[in-house]
C-alpha cells in the first residue's frame, strides 16, 4: 500500500476548482496520476 498526505489540495473538475481541502489522506495501491508541481 502507498500512503500520501496533501494539503491545501484542489478538487478540479472539467477544469474548475469545486472545493479545497486543508488535508486529504490517501491510501491505497490505485493512486492513477499525481501532477508534478
């Protein structure tokens, strides 16, 4: 399993912000795409 920590992470979708969130937790081994800052 892969875990990730984000914070002050975007919600996009079709290109817009949706939401924002402080702190988001992922884990799992289906993580698909991570963008490069």
């Amino acid at each position: 399993h892969m875990n990730i920590v984000l914070k002050n992470a975007d919600e996009i979708k079709n290109g817009e912000t949706i939401a924002k969130h402080n702190l988001v937790i992922l884990r799992g081994d289906n993580i698909v795409y991570i963008s490069p800052p």
